[in-house]
C-alpha cells in the first residue's frame, strides 16, 4: 500500500468532512442549545488532524492500485464515521464512545438504526448532523471528494467503483470527476424538490431537512421519536413514501431524463422489476393489513409507506409493523434483504443481483432439460458475461455468510432468535428497524459494546458491498510496496 | 474536446492516455471485454464493450455530440466504416487509421466517398522517417519543418567533438569556421535541456540542433561527421513497413535485400518488389545474416513485429560493425535501454501515429490562430518541438523578440520567411505567414499565441 497517498487521501478527506460539519454549527448557533462548543472542537479536531495529514507527506507516486483503492475506499469509511461521532461525545448526547461510533456509523451507511431510547430532548445542532450524515453517505463521501477536489491520482474510479453500490460500476460521462459532479448534481436537486414538497405540505423547515436527508441518503433517522407517524399528516406519508421509492431508483435513470433520453429508461429492466415489486408488495401487504385498520385507503397508505420505506432500505415508520400479521412482516424481511436498484442510494442486495441470480437459475433449469442449448443471460437488453454472473453468485454467499455468522454471534447475548436474526438483516441492508425486540418502537440500546461494534462493522460492509471492508483484514494489503 | 476512439490496440490506448492527460474527454470502444476491464482501472475515460460499426454502440458512446472520431482497429475497412458510420450519425471530425498498401492509390477517394477526415499511414510515415534518417547515417533522428526546408537533427556528441566542453554563448567564437546552428535541446540521461548561453555538453549528450537542411549539412561535414553515404541495406521482417520502405529505397537507387521467415508473405514481397533481394528465412540466425553479407551492408533495419528479435538483431548488427543500425520498438520503456546500450536510432510506429493524431486534435481543439502545423515529441513527451504559421491579427506580429515575453522554457528556434531560414535575435520580429518553430517543456501547447505572455 502506498501509505504516504493514502494518509494524503485521508487527510483531505478529513478536511472535507471538517466542512460537512460546518451547516450543522450553524444549526447549533441558531438553535443555542448548547452544543455549539462541540462543534467547535469537533471541526478543530477534525480540520487539525487532516491538515497534519494533508499537507505533512508528499507522497513520491500517485498510483494507487484496484486492491488498494478498495481497502481505501473502506479504511475512509471506518475513519470518517468515527470523526464524525465527536459531535455526538463531546455534546454529551451519546457519552459512551462505542455508542457514538454506533451511532455514526448508522448514519453514514445510510441505516438508521439507533441507540438512543429517547431522541426529541436533544439539542437541534447534533440531531442535525445526525441526520446530515445520512445525506454525506447516501451518495458516497468519495464521490463526493473525487467531485469537489482536483485530481489526487490518476487512478481514482475504482474509489468511486468500490463506493458506489451494484454489480456493476459504469461511468455517466468520461471522466470520473464530471460523473462524480452529475450525480451529486441529480441527488441534491432531488433532494430540493423533496424538501420544497414537505414545506408545501405544512412542515417547518426544520424538520422538512431532516426528513429529506433521511430519505435521500435512504437513511431513516427523525427527529422524532415516533419517526414520521409523529406528524399524523396523510400527506407528508405520501410525499414521504413516493421520495423514497425515487431514491431507490438507480440515478443514471435521472441522468437519461434529464438529456431527455427515452430509451435507456425504457430499456431499465431494473427500474421496472423494482416499481412492479413495490406495487405488487403495496397491494399484498394491504389485503394482509386490511383487517387491522378496516378502511381500505388507511391500509393502502400504511402498506405503501412501510413497503417504500423497507425496500428503499430507509427504515422511517409511520406504524408499528411489529403487530402485523405474520405473512405481512415476512414479505417486508425479504424486501429488506433485497433492498433496491444499484445505483441508487439504498442498501440490501440489490434488484439487479437478484434479478441477475433467478435468470441465471432459470437458464441452468433449462440446460438440464436441452443440454446442448447455448444461453446468454441479458440484463436491460445486452449479454452479461459469465463472470459478473459469478460474482453475482459468490456476493450472495458472502453475504449470506455474514447473515448467518452475525447471528450466530448476536445470539450470544440475545435471548430471541427473531431479535438477533432481524438485527442483523436489518443493519447488514442499512434498512435500520428490524422486529421484535429491535422493531419500529424499539433501539439498539440493549445490546452490549462488542456486539454494537459487530453490527456497526455488519453496517459498513452491507454499505460498501463487503469487499472493500473485509479487505481490510487482508494482511496483504498493509504490506509495503 | 469529446472523443471517441475505437479500437484498444496499442495504438488507441496510447493515445487515450494522451489524450486523457490533455483534459480531453475521451471514450474509447472496443470489442473485447478484457481490454474494456484492464483499461477501466488505470485510466479516467469511459469504456464501452461493442463494435465501432455498430450505429447502436456509437449511439452509446454519444457519438452525436463528439467532436473527433478516431478509427484506430487494426482492420482498415473496419475504420473506413466506422468513420461513415460515426460520420453519418453526427460526429465532428473523422480520423482513420487506413495502412494496407492496397489503398495506397485510392486513398483520397476512398476518403472524399467515406467522408474520412484524415487518414493516417503510420507504417509509410515510418518507412518514410527511416529513409531519411538513411540520408544522414550519424543522425539519430531528423525531424522536417517549413516544409522540408528546416530541419531538426540529434547527434551524440564525443570526445573531442569542436562542440563539447564550450559555453553556448562562445560556441561561434572559438569555432570560427562552425555553420551557425541553433542548439534546441540537449538529453542527458533521462533529463532533457533547453541549453541557456552558460550550458556546457559533454560527450555521451545526444544534442539537437535546428537550421535550414544545407547548414545542418555543412554543420556536420565541419563536425567531421561527414556524409559517408549508404549504398547496401539490409532489412528484417517483411511488414508493411518493409514494403513502404523497400519501394521508396530501390527508387533511390540502393542495393536492398529483405529478410522475411514466412514463405508466402516473402514471395507476395518479391513479387510486389522486383527491385530488390528478398530472402526466405529468420532474421536473428546469425549464420543466415552473416552468409546473406551482413558485414559489408551499410545500414540494418529490424522492422519485425516482435520488439525483442528486433532488439536482439539490432545488438549483434552494432556489434559486427553495420554503419547505421535502425531498430523498430514499440514500447516507450525499452527506448531508454537501447538508448544506453548504444543503439541512437529507435523508430517506434506507435509514436509516430500518436503524435500525428495529438497534433489534430490540437489544432482542432484550439479557437486561437495560429494553431500548431507541425509537432514532435522529444523523450516521451518531456519536450515537443512544433511548427506554427503566424497569422494576422495576433498580438506578437512585428514586434521585435526582445520585447516579448515567451513563457519559461520555451525557445523560439527558426523562423522561415519566404523560404529564407533565420535563427532569430533579439532584434528580429515574426511577420504574418512565417513560419515559426518552438522548442517547449511546456507540454500541450496548441497555437503560436500561447508561447508568448
């Protein structure tokens, strides 16, 4: 690994999130509740720290390789989510360090599980940057870095290809920073248009922003404790429930509306199996709820916003699915696992690998009836090749490996199997509520340090798609060259 | 400027890098997978698996709003339609690759019909440098400008050369009878010199210095470098190349034999060329080069595809004492090892092409006047020599040079007024219609303007 460009990466990327942390102190000013000191020294922490770094090495090469771009790619994570629990500690907000970090990082991989039992008394300022952090990680902070920041090496799509979720990375425009640009571009004047409908449906702007960031980076955090059922408001259930269904939507999607492109959108096979699943889930779910509520409209809007808010892997809640009937609760587990298009905001598999892996059943189905057929498997009209399916299969054992071994390991401490097995699923696809004891009116207080750092790292691996966060327990790529 | 290169042979990759380095937004097609996945991870361009002839790959790579097309597969008809093809669809401007002697004669209508910009014939243009540097054996490069009136030659300079151990600026002083040549570059190992009045060279520097073609003779007659003329020629590898050259060779009356492995590339050959001696067999048997007369030849050419044969055959030539030995290598990294071990004259067809299809995107890209007619590229891209014609209304006009301020390591080498080559002084002024060479580190300079402040 090429240490010195990688402390240099490090560094500047400590600088930027030194600048995220600037709208949140502003907050804080306004507000005057008492943790404007906590971002003050946060920022100097932060600032301090990646100037040193930044600025102090002059790397000799500017070559980073793919393995090392990985491992990069996931190191930032681990460093940026921990920077970015200082606010929660130094405020006293969260004063236990592993549940700050648990809380940060929940933030940044876009999951929204928390560990707080009690979330409206604290200061404004820090609950902001709670949710802000929702909105750095939705679209990526390396991303986000390669945009706004003039070439640090040659070499820099594969930081952008490990961060950004789906089989497979393809670039908008040729050169990375200006796709870096577009898509930031696409994800904040979404983002616009979600918080312009919210104050139109009668919220302050306050709360408008902390919802859009939740639902823009597919987060789930609210500054309520009852999360969005707290507004009893149909409407903003609606507006809510429709942005999150969009921001599961893989972007280049946007990106052909807006050059006003019709057939690469017609031709998004993904996008289609993903609005057909959200319809399908919608209406089952509805005649499974229907006898709970009775009225049928009151069925529909709960059903849609819990089918968008699971599969987009949000996680706000407008109810308590807990009490739902068994089948209705299943449905939302395995959209959970699922999650939404690549390319989007959102965690969990992704519709792509799972559409890819049942027609690559089907056609193996077919070559045990006519052996000698020859059979391509096509995704949005154009032949995949054999390795990607490959590597669609391998991510989905990996994946499942961690499912399981996480809840093997939950279960240690854990005195329901449902409990640890959704607490896993549920932090592994960045959805943030699981059932039971982890459900829609609990938190994650309960469990112990070594098993919050587990589901943290359980987090961070669903958010980069695994590999670039287990690379790092690779000696290999600590070695010097 | 957008652009679309199709084919990821070693060519277009060359170029994409290129191309990426200048700020160009460069999408490159091609139709193996493998090539798409290695180049995704070192280079900032965009990679589209597909056939450049396919309107619906071309769609995709938005050809529509491209400014250059360049067609650079390693099948001619396939950049020939390809460049109908992306022309049609919309693109800019065309450049193919079009290299098969076969269309030697047909070429500018095949190129008005399928609407082809520029084609480029790297295999002649190389076959064409190769001839030249023939002419001036103690050379090891020359470059024409202006037309072929200018040109720019290296030499390594040795011991007890008139030149070496002097200051620039008592050069003419203590060497009375020197032909006045403008000393432009000097590569010292791996660093290249714009030499300033107080430079000295050593022996072991390749020099290279700039003026019209008959002092740059006289230049090196006064050298004692003299012009022992090459009368034999003995060339390896039967290829385009050796066919471009063979012909233009046997029309300067030379004695040239070819040695060629494959039986029936090597009749094809002596059927096209009945001019010359071609030999069936391998080049590196040394037996066989030895009876074939390799020690009475003036000059060897290795032009084989295989850049390490053409290595090999080139040492063993140089070391039986072959005048002029010239060898063909494609690979940047080996040029500097030859370099070293003695061989002055590396010839590498990649970077001929390169360097033509930079210097169009150049002029293209560039709204100024003036832009760049002419460029070479001294040690990969470390220096570039390039050739403007000055144009009315640009601010330098008639301005006396000493009044100018030229950006940092640059040099105005020759100016060319109505076929009269003059290195310039102070005093001296560019007039509309000269023609202007410049030596640069600067790389990436596009139009005659930007040399000056």
């Amino acid at each position: 690994m090429n240490y010195k460009l990688v402390f240099r990466l490090m560094g500047r990327l400590l600088l930027m999130e030194a600048a995220l942390m600037l709208p949140s102190l502003a907050v804080s000013l306004i507000f005057r509740q008492g943790d404007t000191l906590a971002f003050l020294e946060a920022i100097a922490i932060t600032a301090t720290i990646g100037v040193l770094l930044s600025f102090l090495l002059k790397p000799e090469r500017d070559d980073l390789t793919a393995r090392d771009g990985m491992a990069v790619a996931g190191l930032s994570w681990v460093i940026l989510s921990f920077f970015g629990a200082l606010p929660f500690v130094l405020s006293g907000a969260i004063p236990h360090v592993v549940d700050a970090y648990f809380e940060a990082v929940s933030g940044f991989t876009t999951t929204g599980s928390t560990i707080l039992r009690e979330i409206e008394h604290l200061p404004k300022g820090v609950l902001f940057w709670r949710s802000f952090t929702h909105w750095i990680g939705g679209m990526g902070v390396l991303v986000f870095t390669l945009a706004v920041l003039p070439k640090l090496s040659g070499r820099t799509s594969h930081l952008a290809r490990a961060e950004s979720p789906g089989p497979t990375f393809s670039k908008l425009l040729p050169k990375m920073g200006d796709t870096a640009k577009m898509l930031y571009a696409l994800y904040f004047g979404l983002s616009l248009i979600e918080t312009a409908c919210l104050l139109l449906a009668g919220m302050n702007l306050y709360d408008a922003l902390i919802h859009t960031f939740g639902t823009a980076g597919t987060g789930g955090f609210s500054n309520y404790n009852a999360s969005v059922g707290a507004f009893h408001n149909p409407l903003i259930e609606w507006i809510i429930g429709v942005f999150m269904m969009l921001f599961g939507i893989n972007f280049a999607v946007y990106f052909h509306l807006v050059r006003k492109e019709k057939e690469p959108i017609l031709q998004s096979e993904e996008m289609w199996i993903y609005l057909s699943i959200v319809l399908v889930s919608t209406l089952l779910v509805t005649v499974s709820i229907l006898p709970q509520y009775g009225a049928f409209f009151t069925a529909l809007r709960y059903a849609f916003f819990q089918v968008t808010s699971i599969i987009s892997t949000t996680g706000f809640g407008t109810t308590d699915f807990n009490l739902w009937p068994l089948f209705a609760r299943a449905l939302l587990l395995l959209l959970m696992c699922m999650g939404a298009c690549a390319g989007s905001t959102a965690g969990g598999i992704k519709t792509s690998r799972v559409l890819l892996l049942s027609k690559s059943a089907y056609r193996d189905l077919e070559h045990t009836i006519q052996p000698r057929k020859v059979a391509v498997v096509r995704l949005e009209g154009k032949a995949v090749q054999e390795s990607t399916l490959a590597q669609v299969g391998v991510y989905l054992s990996l994946w499942v490996a961690l499912a399981i071994s996480g809840t093997l390991l939950v279960s240690l401490e854990s005195s329901d199997f449902v409990t640890a097995f959704t607490a896993v699923l549920t932090t592994l696809s960045n959805v943030g509520p699981g059932l039971n004891g982890v459900g829609p009116t609990e938190n994650f207080a309960a469990f112990s340090p070594a098993a919050k750092l587990l589901l943290s790292f359980l987090m961070l691996a669903g958010r980069l798609e695994i590999y670039p966060i287990l690379l790092l327990f690779a000696p290999h790529v600590w070695r010097k060259n | 400027m957008r652009i679309i290169i199709i084919g990821g042979g070693k060519l277009g990759i060359s170029l994409a890098h290129h191309l990426v380095d200048e700020g160009h937004n460069v999408t490159m097609i091609d139709r193996s997978e493998t090539v798409v996945q290695k180049s995704m991870d070192t280079m900032d361009a965009m990679f589209i698996h597909g056939s450049g002839v396919s309107a619906n790959t071309l769609k995709e790579a938005d050809v529509q709003h491209t400014d250059i097309v360049i067609a650079a597969t390693v099948s001619d008809e396939v950049n020939m339609l390809a460049c109908l093809t992306a022309k049609r669809l919309g693109a800019q401007y065309t450049i193919a690759r079009i290299r098969d002697p076969e269309y030697l004669n047909t070429l500018s209508f095949l190129q008005k019909e399928l609407s082809i910009d520029y084609a480029i014939n790297p295999e002649r243009a190389t076959a064409r440098e190769i001839s030249r540097m023939l002419r001036f054996p103690f050379a090891g490069s020359i470059e024409t400008f202006a037309r072929g009136r200018v040109e720019m030659v290296d030499f390594r300079a040795a011991e007890g050369d008139p030149v070496v151990g002097i200051p620039m600026k008592e050069m003419y002083k203590k060497n009375r009878q020197l032909p006045q040549v403008l000393f432009c570059a000097v590569e010292r190992g791996t660093e290249i010199i714009i030499p300033k009045g107080d430079f000295i060279i050593k022996p072991g520097d390749r020099v290279h210095v700039v003026s019209d073609v008959e002092t740059i003779t006289r230049f090196f007659t006064a050298l004692g470098k003299g012009m022992s003329t090459i009368r034999s020629v003995m060339v390896m590898g039967g290829s385009k190349i050796a066919f471009y050259l063979v012909s233009m060779l046997v029309r300067m009356k030379m004695k040239v034999s070819v040695i060629e492995v494959k039986k029936d590339k090597a009749r094809r050959l002596a059927d096209a060329l009945p001019g010359a001696t071609i030999i069936e067999g391998d080049g590196t048997d040394q037996e066989l080069l030895e009876s074939e007369g390799l020690a009475d030849t003036h000059a060897f050419i290795t032009l084989s595809d295989r850049d390490e044969e053409n290595l090999m055959a080139g040492f063993y030539a140089a070391q039986r004492g072959v005048k002029k030995v010239i060898v063909k290598s494609s690979r940047d990294t080996y040029s500097s090892i030859m370099h070293n071990m003695g061989l002055d004259s590396i010839i590498s067809t990649k970077a001929i092409a390169c360097n033509d299809i930079l210097r169009v995107v150049r002029s293209r890209s560039s709204r100024a006047n003036a832009a760049v007619e002419r460029m070479y590229r001294l040690m990969n891209g470390q220096a570039e020599a390039l050739e403007f014609i000055a144009q009315a209304g640009d601010k330098y006009i008639h301005v006396p040079l000493k009044d100018l301020k030229i950006i940092p390591d640059a040099l105005i080498a020759v100016i060319v007024r109505e076929g009269l080559v003059k290195v310039p002084f102070g005093n001296d002024t560019i007039e509309v219609g000269d023609y202007v060479v410049v030596i640069s580190r600067k790389a990436g300079l596009s139009a005659l303007g930007q040399v000056f402040r």
